[in-house]
C-alpha cells in the first residue's frame, strides 16, 4: 500500500496563475483564454488550440518553447514530458516537490482545460477501418487529464465546454480562484470523461478485426472472453421520472438513431421500455405483408398480418378489445389514412411507423396526448448484447436474434407427428412462433389466419397462461376451431397441449426437450394434431 506524506492540508482556495489548454472541440475556448489572460494567468498551449488563441491575439507559450523538445511523430508526442506533467501533479504544500520543480526548470500547473479526439464519432459506422480508428486514440489528452484530476488538491482539470461559464463565474467571484469543492467535482467530470473514452475504445476492439490490423475479419465478440464488463454511452437527457414517479432516471444513448419524435411530449421511462419492445417485435415481420402490433406493458395484445394496413389493425385489436387503451400502435408499413382514422377511435399513447401517407400527420396531430414516432432503422442488431442490473452486478447475454424467413425457419423445425402441418397451418405456426418469441413467460399464443385470438402472458404455469389466452379471445368472441398455438418452451406435460385442443388447436409448435417429450407426441398423435420441435425456446423474463 502506497503510504501517504504527512503534509499541510492544502487551502480551500487556490489562485490560477498557469493554465494548460489544448483542446480539440475549441468551442467557447478562446472567450475562456480571454478572460484567464485578463486575470492574467499565463497561457501555455498546443498545436492547432495555440493558433487559434494566438490568432485571437492572446500571448500563448507553446508546449514545445517550455519543454525545450519538440512535437514530434506528426504530433503523436507533445506533451508526454516530465516538464508537463511535474508542473500537473506537483504538491503546493510539499516543500521537496516545489524544490524539485525549480531544480528541473518546471512550475505548478494550476489549470489543464483538454478535451479529446473524438474517438466514437470517428467509429461510429461498423465499416470503420483500425487505422482510422486508432489515429483518433488520444493519449496526451487523456494523461493530462488524469493528472490534473489526481492532483486536485491543487490543480483543476475542466474536460467540457459546457463548464467553462460556471468556472469563470466563480474565478470573478473568488479573485481568480478554484474552491476545494469545485476542484474535486471536476476531478470527478474528468475521470468519468477519460473512463467512458477507454470504454467506448474497448467497445470498438471488442467488434471483429478489418483492414490494417492481423485478424481475418471472421472472429466475433463473446461474452466468455470478456475479462470484465465496459461499456459507454452518452447522456442523451434527464426523464421526468422513473418506472414510478417517486423514481429519477435518465437515457443514455442515441434512441434517435432508431426513431425520430414526430409529435407529442417526450417519451417516459416506461415509454422507451414499451418502444423498444415494439421495434423488437416489428422487426419479426419486416418480410411479411402488412402487419399491425398492439402492445401493452411490453406484452403484444394483438398481431396480425393482413392484405392491406387497415385490415391488419382490425385484426390484431379483434384479439383484446380492452387492453390497447393507452398503449402502443407499431406498424411495418406506411401508416395510410384508413388505419389511422381506424387507430384514432382508441386512445393510443404511441404510434409507429417506418412512414406516414400524405396527410396523415396533419390528421393525427390534432390531439396532443399522442407521441407519433418515425422508425429510421431496425431494431436487429446481430453482435447487440442485452444487459440486466442485478443484485450484486449486472448480467450480459447475447440478443435473442431475429427468426429466419420463414422458409429457412420451417427447415429448422422438426415434424414430430406423423400428420404435417397443411400449408395454412404452417404459416400460422410461423405466425404464432414470432409472436409467442415477444410474450413474457410463460407464454401462449393462438393463432388463425394470420393473426392472433388469445395471447397469455407472463403466468406461473403453463395452464394458465392457455387459459388466460383463450379467455381472453372468448372475450372478443373469436373462433378457436382449427386454430394453432404456440408455446414458447416445452410443455412439461401433455395436459397443456391437451387444453389447447380442448379450446380448438389443430397444429402446434413448441421448442421440444421434455423429458416428457414422447407422452406430448402420443398426445398429439391421438387427437390428430399435427406438431413440430424449433428446437430453440424463446423465455422472456
């Protein structure tokens, strides 16, 4: 264990005398420059920051003319020296540290203002090549930063434009002065900087090897390699609350890349949870013809593909009839005025669409309570990893993957019965297996016709959510004979196949792997339903 000097507490307040700026984003630095040379703190610069304050007419030392070594490696190496970086840490209560200063021709650095290449933007398209990646690693940035911030008893570190009117504000008041307090809440800023900058690093070597390196390309990013977890994404804003209100929360990330807010107040905490579990889901049915998801709580009330919008929006409302009051409307196809109108008889607290016909928007802004969102992308992402905090920490797995098209999913499947399933029947049992992929556990879905007549979700028992679905389509007086069901793992046993063909299920699809699998089988084989193995389950906790 490293022992601390026993030194005088360093002072509350402590005077800027010399400042180290080198910034990249030179937003707002010449105006702060400009008041620290009014103060007069003697200015000390780099590269392209030192042209700009020069060309604004400030007197500005360039790192090289105190360091007596030039920049060099195209500027690679400029400010890693012991001049630097003795000025940054040196203790001002520390009569050997302020002797070793003078010795070697250094003084205190009182002030390190930097910000850093920007690495995740130069990154930020998966094409990205390793030799544009790594000429955007800062690594003088970085080591001034961490220096300023350990030595915060004493020296300030800023890593943000946005904090530069709050420090002058405070340098007028307090005589060109730094608090203790201000101090230590930069060191914070700072190295929360320098830890989502390595992250973000980490992030993109995670990605598989390209041009300018030794890899193949081939290799891929698995969990199991990881020797921990580091991961980062920008703050993109303050919610107005949490799950509850009583809870505060806030996104990080670029939702923006997925939907673009069209109308409507900003979206909530559970908002963006039942989003995202709606891109999810749409994503399932990018190939089929025009499909209509209602969702509430995460959970699809309703699916349905039909041949027009509107039909599949009848559809899919056909399966719950109450609960898609205040929920979400998500739809793979430019929203047409028909299904708009049909959508407007419900309060619907969000819709989406990839696009909106002419004169649709117009049409469905006139009430404010409404969100109208326009997806830019699909929420599919191969390599994505999903993350869960934990008691204890967090837990990381790969994303459950979009289904295959139909052809290549059916080709998966293994018929266990020695009836097959008809044409019909093996589209609905497609139909039902993408849907029952976006219930929560345990998970039922019935299916006829390309689209949904009882969903259950999220019950204790496999039983109970068959007979929460079927209650449910009873509700709406659907049809369950010759209809298909879906199960999102095994039936354990064969009483819950059984119940389906009591409620009507002609054909059914589960993942199969019950020890129980071949009295299942004989279950179906003695009521003539036709069954098939995915071989995957699909559990959403």
């Amino acid at each position: 264990m490293i022992q601390t000097k026993n030194l005088p507490a360093p002072e509350n307040l402590y005077p800027i005398r010399r400042a180290l700026l080198s910034v990249f984003d030179k937003t707002g630095i010449v105006a702060l420059a400009t008041y620290l040379h009014e103060m007069g703190v003697e200015l000390i610069s780099t590269g392209g920051t030192s042209r700009a304050l020069q060309d604004a007419g400030l007197p500005v030392t360039s790192v090289s003319e105190l360091t007596g070594y030039p920049e060099i490696l195209d500027g690679r190496v400029k400010t890693l020296h012991p001049i630097v970086h003795a000025g940054l840490l040196a203790r001002k209560t520390d009569a050997e540290d302020l002797a070793q200063l003078e010795k070697h021709g250094s003084a205190p650095i009182d002030l390190v203002v930097v910000n850093l290449y920007p690495f995740s933007q130069a990154t930020a398209s998966p094409d990205t090549d390793d030799s544009t990646a790594i000429e955007n690693i800062d690594i003088g940035g970085p080591t001034m930063i961490r220096a300023g911030a350990k030595n915060f008893f004493f020296t300030a570190a800023i890593t943000s434009p946005d904090s530069y009117e709050a420090i002058v504000t405070e340098l007028k008041e307090n005589n060109c002065s730094l608090s203790m307090a201000t101090r230590r809440s930069l060191a914070h800023k700072a190295f929360q900087h320098t830890a989502v900058y390595d992250a973000a690093i980490n992030q993109y070597f995670a990605r598989p090897a390209t041009s300018m390196s030794s890899g193949s390309g081939t290799e891929k990013d698995t969990i199991k390699d990881r020797d921990a977890l580091t991961f980062s994404a920008p703050n993109a804003g303050q919610l107005r609350y949490g799950e509850n209100p009583h809870q505060s929360a806030t996104l990080y990330g670029d939702l923006s890349r997925f939907v673009e807010k069209l109308h409507g107040k900003d979206l909530s905490f559970n908002n963006i949870i039942d989003l995202s579990a709606a891109l999810s889901l749409i994503d399932e049915f990018r190939d089929h013809g025009p499909t209509c998801a209602i969702l509430k709580h995460t959970n699809p009330c309703g699916v349905a593909v039909s041949d027009t919008l509107s039909g599949a929006y009848h559809a899919a409302f056909s399966t719950d009839r109450q609960s898609p009051f205040g929920g979400i409307v998500i739809v793979n196809r430019s929203l047409d005025i028909e299904t708009a109108r049909a959508i407007d008889a419900v309060f619907t607290e969000i819709i989406i669409a990839p696009d909106f016909e002419e004169g649709v928007l117009d049409f469905l802004t006139q009430k404010k309570n409404r969100r109208l969102l326009k997806q830019r992308a699909d929420a599919r992402t191969d390599d994505a990893k999903d993350l869960r905090s934990v008691v204890g920490g967090w837990l990381v797995q790969d994303r459950d993957s979009v289904l295959p098209p139909f052809q290549k999913m059916k080709a998966q499947c293994d018929e266990v019965t020695s009836r097959s399933p008809s044409d019909s029947e093996w589209a609905d049992l497609d139909f039902a297996w993408r849907v029952a992929k976006h219930v929560k556990s345990n998970a039922i879905v019935y299916a006829k016709n390309g689209q949904t007549i009882g969903i259950g979700a999220g019950q204790m028992s496999r039983i109970d959510a068959s007979e929460v679905a079927v209650k449910k389509g009873a509700k709406s007086e659907l049809d369950f004979t010759d209809c298909v069901v879906a199960s999102d793992a095994f039936f354990p046993f064969a009483d819950g196949l059984l119940d389906a063909v009591s409620s009507g299920a002609r054909a059914a699809i589960q993942p199969g792997g019950s020890i129980r699998d071949a009295e299942v089988i004989a279950a179906a084989e003695e009521h003539n339903v036709a069954m098939v193995f995915t071989g995957k389950r699909h559990f959403r906790h």
